[in-house]
C-alpha cells in the first residue's frame, strides 16, 4: 500500500488496477487458452490445464458497501479521489480481495 491515491492510466485507483483487475482481466484472457488445452489429449496422470488463485481468506474481512451500488458504480466509488483517505487503506486490502474472489467464482462458473 503506497498511501497516496495514484490514479491508474485507466482513471482508477491503481492498487485496485494492479491488484484485482488486472489479475481479472488477465484470467479471462487465458480462458480460451485453457479450454483449448484441455480439449487435446493428456499423457495419463497428466493434470487438466487449470488457472488457480491463492488467497488467504481477507476477503471475509471486507466492509463492502459498495457492493450495494449498481452496475457500474462499483469501480469508480473505489476509485474516488475525494473518498480516498489514507487511514481507511487498510480496509480496501479485504475489498479488493473480494472483488476478486467475485471474479474468480464468475470465471470459474464461464469456464466450466
């Protein structure tokens, strides 16, 4: 956490960018690879390409009201200049976690 709101080029707050959408958009980017790769034929005991996330279960922890806001209100509510306050950073960790767990689940339900 830098404790400054730096914003990304996209205009977002740039730890949610780096943190959680980046690693999001980068896993559905890598969906039609995996789904490829598992239709070809695997030596036995050879593992099913899969995509896997570790997480250490912050995201329990989040005090998420923005979950409440509407399509697309989420991301600039995170990412509001004017709302950013340095002694809050900590919170935002277990927020931006559950955003990507949220973004795991829906990946994961795509994909299967």
């Amino acid at each position: 956490m830098n404790g400054e709101f730096i914003p990304s080029t996209d205009g977002l707050e740039s730890e949610l960018q780096v943190d959680t959408l980046s690693t999001a958009l980068l896993s559905l980017l890598l969906l039609p690879n995996l789904r490829l790769a598992s239709s070809y034929p695997r030596l036995p005991d050879t593992p099913r390409p899969h995509l896997t996330f570790v997480s250490s279960g912050i995201h329990g922890m989040a005090k998420f009201p923005e979950r409440k806001l509407g399509p697309g209100e989420v991301l600039p509510a995170l990412s509001n200049r004017a709302q950013y306050k340095q002694s809050d950073r900590y919170l935002e960790f277990p927020v931006q976690m559950s955003l990507l767990t949220l973004s795991t689940q829906d990946s994961a339900e795509q994909g299967s």
